[in-house]
C-alpha cells in the first residue's frame, strides 16, 4: 500500500496524510470528542503485544537476549 503512494508522487502523499486524518477524525469521535485537541492520558491504552519479537521480524532493534536461528 505505502508503495501505491510513493509511485503517485507529491499527490500520493497528499491523499495519505487525507487517510490519515479521516482515521484520527474518526478514532476521536468513538471516543467521545471532536478531535485530538479534546483527548488526554485517559484516553490513551498501551496496546498489548502481538507477538514476540523474532530474528525475522522489523523489531530487530528490541535488544533480543539470543538468536533462534
């Protein structure tokens, strides 16, 4: 998907950050507000770990105590 929009050029990065916005907007009306300006720390939740990080996985960088390969 990112792709699609660094193939579109300037105009593809403008209707990313529009996507982006529409998400933001949307995610502060389920909670209740207009935008982010109204939410706080109340509003926020650590989001629980999906799985664990992996050789193989973007999160390289998590200081892994040993490798599995």
């Amino acid at each position: 998907m990112s792709t699609d929009f660094a193939a579109a050029g300037a105009p593809g990065v403008v209707r990313l950050f529009g996507i982006l916005e529409d998400a933001m907007r949307i995610c502060a009306s389920l909670l209740g507000s207009t935008g982010c300006p109204e939410l706080d720390k109340s509003d926020m939740r650590p989001a629980r770990r999906v799985a664990q990080p992996h050789v193989q996985t973007a999160f390289l960088h998590l200081n892994l105590t040993y490798e599995t390969y």
